[in-house]
C-alpha cells in the first residue's frame, strides 16, 4: 500500500508540472462519462478524466453492482446442482492513457491500470446429493442445500487500447470505445456455507470432494467441512477483460 501511494504522489506531482508547462489552447480538458455497454450485466460504470498534456491523461473510474441474480452464470460454473446465485459489489480504476492520435483525449490510446475489485456473494445455493449407507434409508439419495455467502476481494494490473472522439457543435459530447483490454492479479476471500441439517462425517468428506471437483476455471480454493457447513477459502489468480463503450461530456 505504501508503495502504492508513493507512486500516485509521483505521478500527480507530475500531472501538477505538467499543467504549468504546457501551453495547449485547448481549455477543454476535463470529461465525465458512463460506460453504456456494461450496463446489461448490472455493471453502472462511471469515470473522470483530465487531459495534461497533448499524449497524456489520467481517467479515474468507479462501478458498482447492485445485489442481484448474475447474468450469463452458468457459463462459468457448469454444474447442475449450483443455483441461485446473487452478487454484488464494486470496482476502482486508476488508468493512465498515453494517446497517439489527435491528442488532448481525441484520438486512439494505450492505457496501463490498475483495478480494485470487491464483491459480494449471496444466496448461492450448492444441492448436495446425500450418499452416507448409515443414515436413515429414507435420507438416502436426498438433495441437501448448503447456502453459501461471503466476500472476495482482487488486485489487478492491466493494458488496454481505444479511442476517443468528440463531436457536437463545440466538440463538448465524448464517445470512448474500449477495443480489448484485459487485466490479472490475486483475490483472495472466504466463503461460508450451512446446512439445514447436521451432516454425517461420511457426507462431510463427499461435500468436500464435490466442491473440489467443480469446474470453475482459473480459481484456486481450499475447501473444509464441518457437521454445520462448509468453508470456502480462495486464494487464487484472477483474470478479467475490459471492453465497452462510454458516453459522456467535456469542458
């Protein structure tokens, strides 16, 4: 973290020489903007971005998912018996851009950032199939839920490419498109299930094994069990792409 901070000191110092040696007649050098396109996963993304200099620039950006079922998710957990998922959460994003274009924020760019990610995980619902030969016969067989919640937080660097236009009479409206760009880092979490029901050691080691043979890919996790639940605990890497398209405004 203290490096972290040490870096941001050194890069506004230079964002502060920069304002006071560039002699650009372009005034307009602030834009507001709201990615469009990620608003179709519940994703409200919103940045801020000032111009320096003619190649440099800095965007801040701040998302937030509201607590909520997660779209497209059984394309990354394939598993029959996982169900009702809800997530929520947040994102920062410190971006430089270093444009080749136009400049002042007109044209295409190379950004390098850092992203922050916190998410928020409820109500996901794993059906354990019960298979203990010494239990009641009538339990056999019987689908048991384990309720999971918890909490998992990442750290990622990234690059990503675009280009940004203004148009209008004043060139005051902004449309940013992000062409690819992708990130990786760590996260790391606990996420905490429980039974309706006392489980059987037997059902413990079998509950255990399940969860370690889910297909989720990239995530690494260890996984407890106890006659109350399970537990999750995730430290793994993490990978992400970032594409989409902003609107916004400049003055």
């Amino acid at each position: 973290m203290k490096k972290l901070l040490f870096t941001l000191a050194l890069i506004f110092s230079f964002v502060a020489k920069s304002q006071e040696t560039d002699g650009s007649p372009d005034k307009k050098r602030n834009l507001i903007k709201m990615n469009l396109t990620s608003v179709i996963f519940r994703n409200y993304q919103f940045a801020y971005e000032r111009t320096i200099t003619k190649r440099f620039g800095i965007q801040v950006s701040y998302g937030f998912i509201p607590i909520g079922q997660v779209p497209l998710i059984n394309e990354f957990i394939k598993d029959e018996n996982v169900e009702n998922i809800r997530m929520g959460g947040n994102n920062f994003t410190f971006e430089p851009r270093i444009y080749l274009g136009k400049g002042y924020g007109h044209g295409f760019y190379i950004a390098p950032y850092y992203r922050y990610s916190h998410f928020n995980i409820d109500n996901l619902t794993y059906r354990y199939k019960s298979e203990d030969p010494f239990i009641d016969p009538a339990l056999v067989g019987q689908r048991i839920p384990i309720v999971f919640s918890g909490k998992i937080s990442s750290n990622n660097i990234g690059l990503m490419i675009g280009s940004e236009w203004f148009f209008g009479r004043n060139d005051n409206w902004v449309l940013d498109v992000w062409f690819a760009g992708g990130h990786y880092g760590g996260a790391d979490g606990t996420i905490t299930g429980k039974s309706d029901r006392p489980l059987t050691p037997s059902e413990q080691q079998q509950l255990q094994k399940d969860i370690e043979d889910l297909d989720v890919p990239v995530l690494k996790y260890k996984v407890t069990t106890s006659a109350g639940g399970a537990t999750i605990i995730m430290d793994s890497g993490w990978l992400g792409i970032r594409s989409g398209i902003s609107f916004g405004y400049r003055f």
